[in-house]
C-alpha cells in the first residue's frame, strides 16, 4: 500500500534522530509528526476496548497498544529469563528492550479497519462523525474479518517494502495475524469486499496507527523497526506467546481503566499504569539470573542436604560439561534419588544458561502432590519469597493442603500460619476480561479466569493472575502432570501461550517411560520444539527401553538442527545407572552415554520369581496367597489389573477376618478417601515408618502402585504386565535400607499372578490385561519370567508352579527391558508371537496416526521457518478436559461428585450436610463435598452424560457449577443407564457385573 503522498509523509522525515517526550499525549506527538488534523482527528476516535465490555469505559486503540508495549517493558525488566532477553538482542541490534515492546504493542493494530470498528454501534458514533465510511459489511460470523488477521494485511505490505523483502517481515506478521491463539496461513489474509477499509482515509489512519504507535515506543520509524535478524520458529512461538501474556494483562480493565480522550494517552502513562498494574497483580518472574554455585555439587550436598549418590553426582557433573543447553536423560533403579539430582542438575543448567525456572512433569496427579511438596521445600533455599511462585498444575489441586495453604490462604500443614502474604482468605473472583471477550466475536477463545483462585492483589504473596485459563506454566517455577507439557505441542487454540511458559524454564519429565504410544507423539514432538528453542530438558526414568531412549535424543536433535530427519546413534552405555546427553554444537548433533561404569547407591539383590496360576476376576487363589504369606507376619503388596479384581480379593479378605491391617486403593475411590489411604500406606509402609510399621498388612492396589509410591513390602503378588512396568512394581520390594523383617521374608520375592497356561502351554491373560498391555507384551514378558521363574504349569491350589533363578535387581533391569522390546525372539515355540508382534505393530501404527491430526507440526513442515499457517485443520479443543482428550487416546471418561439424597436434601459422601438444592456455604462444606469427586469408568460416560448434571446450588460456585452430581440413595446405592451403581468407604464406587 503506496500513501507516500498522504498528508504527513514528509514531518515523519524531518523528525528522524529527534527523540520523543514519552509523556507528550499522542495528540502532541501526532502534530508534531505532520499529521493532518482531519488524520489526528479520526485516529484519535478510534476505539480498542469499548465500554460495554471494558468495566463501563472506553479505551482508545492506541492507548491499548501503547498499554501493552509498556506492559512487555516491564515484562523484560522482570519477567523475561536472561537467555530469552539475549536472544531478542541478538535478533534487534542490540535493542531487545525496545524491539520487544514494538512488537507486542503492534498486536492490535488490525482493529483499524472497518469491521472491527463498526462492531459497536455506540463507539463507532465518533467513528462516523470523524469522516471515516465503516460501510455495509458482510453479514454472518463466518464472514467476520478478524482484526488479527486485519493487522497481518495492515502489516504486511508495509514491512515487505520497508524492510527491504519477505525474508525479514515474514516470520513477524504472523505474529500478529496469531496473537488470539490461532495462526493463520497466507491464502487467510483476503478481507472481504470493505471490510479492510478503502480510499485514502482508512489508507492514511491505517498507516499513522502504525507510525504513529511506533514512533511514541522510542523508533524512528517503521524502517528503524527492522531486525537485523530472524528468531527460529519455535522461538517466534515463543515471543507469540509473551504477546498474547502482553495484550491480556493490559485488558485487564481493572488495572488499565478506559481512556477515552486522546490527549490523556501517552506511552509515559501507559508505563505508568503497566508498573502500578504489575505490582498489584503481584506478577514476577523467577530466578532472575541465578548465580552460579560455589562448587559443582553444592546444589546436591548444599542445597538438597544429600550425600551425592554415584547417579546423582554423574547427572550433575554432565549438566555441569555440557557446552550449550541440550538433553539429559538419566536411568537409574528405583528409589536412586533421581528426582533429588535432576532439581540439583536443573539448578546448575539455570544458572549456567540463564534459565528462570523449573517445570517438572509427573504422570499422575497422585505423584504430582508429593512432587510440589519437594519442589516446595527445594524453592525455599533459594529464598522464602520463591513459595509462593510455585504453581501445581492438576484439577484436583485444591485438596493439596500446602497449595490451599499457600494460594488460598489457609492454615499451613507445618503450622506456620496462611501463606498468602497476609490478605487471607479473599472472595473468589474472575479477571475482568471483557474486552477481550469482545474479540471472542471473531471466533477467538474467552480467557476469563477458570476461578480456582483468589482475587487478591496487592502486597506480598502469590499471583492469582497465574490461574486463569492456559496460563500456569507461565508461572515461574511449576508442577503438573506430564499433559501439560503434552498439551504444548498439540495443534490448538493458544498453545504458544503454554509453550512459552516451558522455554524460560529447565523442564523435568520424571518416569517419562510411563507415556504410551499414542502420549509419545506428543513427548517427541515437544522435544522437537524445545530443542529448537533451546530449551534443557531432563528426562528421567528407571525402565526405559533403549529404543525410546534413542528416540528421544533424535527427537530433541532435530529440533537443535531444525531438520525432521535427524538420526544420531547413542552410544551404548557402560553400565545401569547411566545418564545420555544430546546437543548440537556449530550444526554438527553430539550424542554422549555414561562411558564408565557408574555404581548404584544400593547392592543389587537377588529376587525370586514365582507363578500362581490364576487368570478369575474373583481372585480366590490370590487371596489365599496373600493369608499364607502373612500367616507368620509381613507386609504384603498385592498389585492387580484390574479394579474389579481388586475389590474381590479385598472383600475375600475382609469377609474372611482377616487379622491384621487390609487397605484397598485403586482409582474408583473418592479423592479424600483415596488421599487419606495414600497418606496412611506412606505414613505405615514408607522410608519413616519405623515402629509404625505393622506386624502384618496388606495392601491391594491397581496401577496405582507402579509410580512414585515410596512403600516397602516385605512380599509383592502381581498380576503379569509388560516387564518396564514389572519392574516399576517390583521397585516396591525390600525398597528401604533397615526395614525389620519376619525371617521368612528375608529374600524378595514376587508372585506373578494374572496368567494360566492354555492350550499347547500358551499363557492366557486377564481380559483386562489383553485389553490394557495387548498379547505382544505379554507374551514376552511371561517368557522373560518363566526363565527365572520355572515354566508356567497348571498349579495346585494355594502354591507356586515352580520356582528357577530368579533376577537380580537392579543389575538385570536394562537387559531385561531392552529384550522385552527388542527385535529378537524370546517366546517358545508356539506360542505365536511373530502374530502377535503384528497385531500390536499395527495397532501401534494406528495410534501414532490418530495422535498425526493434532500434533503441533506436520512432519512435512517442520523445516518451514515460520509459523505462517500453523494451525491448518487444527483441534478446537479450548478446556482443560478436551486437551486432556487431545493427548490421551483412551475412551473418554468423566468425573463426578458423589452425593446422597437424605430427607429434605442432600449430603456429601462423607455425611455433611448440604441443604435441600445441595448448598454449599463456606470453605470447609466444599472441601467435604469435593472430598467426593471421583472419575467413573469409561462404559458409563455416555450414561453420565446423558443423566448426570450439577445440583442446582452448585451455580456460580467456581469449583462446582461444572461438576455432575452422582447422586445416590441413602443406602450409596443408585443406577445410571441401566446399569446399578454404589459407593462403599472400603471398596468405593462398586459397579454391578451385567447378568449374562
């Protein structure tokens, strides 16, 4: 677009090199410019945020974009990590600061069009009455011209003719057609017929917002904008993201209030307003180049307080060698500390690298809670005020009681008082978002607070602005379950918000063996990206197979080279434990594995395998299993895989007097019950319990038990599963150092249950397991057991089949894992397995292709430099729940909240009393009711859908007006569908078996 002979072309050349008063109002600066009167006039009507929806005052369209360059000032000086802030210098000239600004403020400048300002009738009034034409514009929201997309065109041209070609101005403009969560590709950018505006009025004001904005940020003008260079793409993802953080701060009307006449808008205000709005919504960034320590292990021995293990110490002097960020993957046996070495070696990467924080990633939310816990307590060497940035990021983190404690006020567990800095406890509220609502016209995603947190602002303390919607990671330091990191790298609405908060931070993945296929699409896909970004990531795991292992390192390789196809072999490494690093240095990938052997803190042990024969649901024989192995005492931990299963050997138990201590724990049971039980196995069966440890218990758990639980049991019974996850429950075994013993349980030993030989000797399975693991793994892993264990033969009752050499733990763990998914043969003769192996290949194929629609970059773009286009075809998944389905490919399942009908009203599952519409009044009556939330199994879905909804007091309550209600009679019994339901404080939700 050609107006160089509009009506001030010429002031903009007499002011080169003249600085700007940055507290002159735009007005002044505008004249001073040369614009024309008639040009000043109808900028300054032009509109932002209208008053409907901005807290009742309208906001100039240059005074939010001047708010929101003011607002990424701030967010350089205290926000940005250190090695982000080098990166944009290197790109600007040396002018990062101000680059920075220009960029996020410019956002918005597509709202000087037409059908953004024609689309409230009261603002578009002065609008009209300054000459500008809006015209008759398409009707219908599928014709809507997005101002985001407006901005792109507005842009475009102009930075291709003064920034000298597309090469320099075509990785920017897509930032700003993205900056509301979707980038669009070039063949998007044609406006319907009047929608961009034509003639020389919109040309000229178009033109002067742009000058206009920025001149008052401190450039000359568009031309001295120019970077001297471009970022890579996912760094370009990641500025996206500091954008939109940028824009939806300064919406906020509560802290930028409407400024509706020009004269009072000045980018030395907007400075103003961005320092004040900061410091009342107590926003902060981490570390802020954190400085090297004074020795290479003092963040193990100094800040942690451990005595460096051999692993531990090999981690961190590897992340201490590494030249340039870059991947670590660490495998060390069960209950090595490596959680303790990767907090110690992620220290050493931020302070090296200058990283800001740390996010790590756990499985479950059930892991997850004891993670934040240690995450807590590492934080606080580095300075009490760190608490309080420490954000846990799963659905069920209101029952965490130092995340209560902490971000909502409440008694802290050490007795230390409420953690909130000193508001308490304050009303729940949502961000006043209204504006940006009002670009949800065009399609885009409200991102109004999902209202977990509290309003409070002000002081000292947390920063509830870090709750809303999609924007926890952005919070310094973090912990969550690994969906999060998953969700960074899927092809959705605002995922540049999510992967910006992973690139300031060292990122952790802990037991990163535990993702399945389809999980694993989006692992390597978000390796790719943060090896591009140049992001250190930390891997951890006790089973890891060496093809993933290689799998991962390719993956982040191809992201430091930014090729789809790198392939660089890993070494063999030495010995178990061993850690794997992987960088790329002058365009050349370096792939590194522990040479020498590095020694495990414990001796391995020999363990003995035993079969029972046992593949009934009812689980009779496991039962008599369990009463003689304790019959002379011990700690039993019965793992199975199926909750079902589960249950009945409980209830053989119970129904059968058993003597001693019998807890059951699998995921059908409510939150509170199912935390409190967790709590109590930790407390009687966990590294402290010493005298507290029963003469004889019992635990039977599900799944549940294979990650993260810190117990001990003197005997484990299990049901076959894939030998890594075999392994990971086999860790539960004689875990713990001075641990007493009855005499007979002196030696591990495992009783592999969950199997029978079939026809010809060929192991049939549990149904549930076949279903689950599927035959391939199986079947291997049964032959791996039966070559410690004896072959597998129809037993009789109450013993073993036979008993051979059993493992030896942890030395045998990599072999074993590297035979079970390996290439070569390892089942007899007949038993099928090149058939199997072809089932499971092609259903593994299937879901690497399911998981193909909504990965963040197909593979044939990856090598494209920018992110023009990103969002082709891509999910519209907006929640939390719909993400979760995005990187989960199981069948959908949904949670509930169990209640009871009582006369005249309801109660929760613990008894408390709710009221006749289950009314809810006060913290603790929600805690109770929530205390009942449980996921039902993925039959009932369709059945809860379609019957279940939240009581009707439950409305505008923040934690429940989207929660169904499972409401049950008196007795806990009820039905759903067809099918009968019942909650019982033992055995939990019991579903009832279908009449065949």
């Amino acid at each position: 677009m050609d107006v160089s002979g509009s009506a001030y072309g010429a002031g903009t050349a007499e002011l080169r090199g003249v600085s700007v008063d940055h507290d002159a109002s735009i007005v002044e600066l505008m004249k001073a410019m040369g614009l024309s009167p008639e040009v000043v006039e109808r900028v300054a009507r032009l509109w932002g945020k209208s008053a409907a929806r901005n807290g009742g005052q309208t906001h100039l369209l240059l005074g939010h974009l001047l708010d929101t360059a003011a607002v990424a000032g701030v967010m350089w000086d205290r926000y940005l990590s250190a090695t982000f802030r080098g990166r944009l210098d290197e790109v600007s000239g040396g002018r990062g600061r101000l680059w920075f600004m220009w960029v996020c403020g410019i956002h918005d400048c597509g709202k000087a069009c037409p059908a953004f300002q024609a689309m409230d009738a009261a603002e578009a009034a002065p609008v009209l009455a300054a000459g500008l034409v809006l015209g008759r514009l398409p009707a219908g929201r599928g014709k809507r011209w997005r101002h985001d997309v407006a901005g792109a065109v507005l842009l475009r041209s102009r930075l291709v003719a003064e920034w000298g070609g597309e090469e320099a101005a075509g990785w920017v403009w897509p930032l700003v057609a993205g900056h509301h969560g979707a980038f669009p590709s070039a063949g998007a950018l044609v406006p319907p017929r009047g929608a961009q505006g034509r003639g020389a009025a919109w040309e000229e004001v178009q033109r002067a917002v742009v000058d206009v904005f920025t001149r008052a940020v401190g450039f000359e003008d568009l031309a001295d904008a120019r970077p001297a260079a471009s970022l890579r793409k996912a760094e370009q993802l990641v500025l996206s993201g500091l954008i939109v953080m940028a824009d939806w701060i300064a919406s906020d009307s509560s802290q930028f209030p409407g400024l509706a006449d020009a004269g009072l808008v000045s980018f030395g205000g907007a400075r103003r307003r961005a320092e004040a709005g900061w410091e009342r919504l107590r926003l902060r960034g981490g570390w802020r180049d954190l400085g090297l320590p004074e020795g290479p292990l003092v963040p193990l021995a100094g800040r942690l307080g451990v005595r460096p293990r051999a692993s531990q110490r090999e981690l961190v002097e590897r992340a201490w060698s590494l030249p340039v960020p870059g991947l670590l993957v660490a495998e060390a046996p069960m209950g090595e500390g490596k959680t303790k070495g990767a907090l110690a070696a992620a220290e050493v990467l931020a302070a090296r690298f200058g990283f800001d924080g740390v996010f790590v990633a756990m499985p479950t939310q059930a892991t997850s809670d004891p993670m934040y816990e240690q995450v807590l307590e590492w934080v606080r060497t580095f300075g009490p005020e760190f608490e309080s940035q420490v954000a846990l990021l799963h659905g069920r983190r209101r029952f965490n009681a130092w995340w209560r404690a902490i971000w909502e006020g409440k008694s802290r567990p050490d007795g230390g008082g409420c953690g909130c800095g000193g508001d308490g406890a304050l009303d729940v509220g949502g961000d006043d978002f209204g504006a940006i609502d009002e670009d949800a016209d065009y399609g885009m995603v409200s991102v109004r607070s999902s209202g977990d947190g509290v309003a409070g602002v002000g002081g000292e303390g947390p920063a509830h602005w870090f709750l809303g919607d999609k924007r926890g990671l952005l919070s310094a330091f973090a912990v969550g379950t690994v969906d999060h990191l998953l969700h960074a790298a899927t092809r959705t609405r605002h995922v540049m918000l999510r992967f910006a908060g992973l690139a300031g931070k060292v990122v952790v993945v802990d037991e990163v063996h535990a993702a399945d296929v389809y999980m694993r699409q989006f692992l390597v896909e978000a390796l790719r990206w943060l090896g591009q970004a140049g992001v250190p990531v930390v891997l951890l795991s006790a089973t890891l197979p060496p093809a993933q292992r290689q799998l991962f390192v390719d993956a982040y390789l191809s992201g430091v080279l930014g090729t789809a196809d790198v392939h660089q072999v890993v070494p063999e490494p030495a010995g178990y434990p061993c850690v794997t690093v992987a960088y790329g240095v002058n365009g050349r990938a370096v792939a590194e594995s522990s040479q020498q052997v590095v020694r495990s803190w414990r001796e391995s042990a020999s363990v003995r395998l035993e079969w029972l024969p046992d593949t009934d649901v009812a689980g009779e024989r496991v039962a008599a299993a369990v009463r003689d192995a304790v019959a002379g005492g011990g700690v039993v931990l019965v793992v199975v895989n199926q909750v079902d299963r589960a249950q009945a050997i409980y209830r053989d138990l119970r129904d059968g007097g058993f003597d001693g201590v019998l807890r059951l724990l699998h995921a059908r049971l409510c939150a509170g019950h199912r935390a409190d039980r967790t709590a109590e196995c930790l407390r009687l069966m966990g590294p402290q319990a010493g005298v507290d440890r029963p003469e004889r218990m019992v635990v039977i758990a599900t799944q549940l038990a294979e990650q993260s639980f810190d117990v001990d049991a003197d005997v484990l019974i299990t049901d076959l599963a894939p030998v890594d996850l075999l392994l990971q429950r086999i860790g539960r075994l004689h875990r713990h150092g001075g641990t007493r013993r009855p005499a007979a349980h002196q030696v591990p030993r495992v009783v592999v249950t969950g199997v029978a030989p079939g026809r010809n000797g060929v192991p049939r399975f549990l149904h549930a397991s076949g279903r689950i693991y599927g035959e391939w793994s199986l079947l291997r892993a049964a032959a791996l057991v039966s070559e410690a264990a004896g072959a597998l033969t129809a037993a009789g009752a109450g013993g073993p089949a036979g008993a051979g050499a059993g493992w030896s733990i942890p030395a045998d763990v990599p072999g074993l894992v590297a035979r079970a998914y390996g290439s070569a043969v390892v089942c007899p003769a007949g038993w099928s397995e090149a058939g199997a192996w072809e089932q499971w290949q092609a259903k593994q194929r299937e879901r690497e292709k399911n998981a193909e629609e909504y990965l963040l970059c197909r593979r044939r773009e990856w090598a494209f430099p920018t992110l023009e286009g990103l969002h082709y075809a891509g999910s519209g998944a907006a929640s939390e729940e719909q993400l979760d389905a995005v990187v989960r490919d199981g069948d959908p399942s949904v949670e509930v909240i169990v209640v009871r009908r009582a006369s005249g009203g309801y109660r929760a599952v613990d008894g408390t009393w709710l009221g006749v519409h289950g009314e809810v009044d006060d913290d603790e009556v929600t805690d109770r009711l929530m205390g009942g939330t449980l996921r039902l199994p993925p039959r009932l879905t369709d059945a809860a859908l379609a019957e279940l909804r939240p009581l009707p007091a439950w409305d505008g309550k923040p934690w429940l007006r989207h929660r169904l209600a499972l409401v049950l009679e008196e007795d806990g019994s009820g039905l759903l569908g067809a099918t009968g339901v019942s909650y019982d404080r033992d055995l939990g939700l019991v579903i009832e078996r279908a009449a065949r």
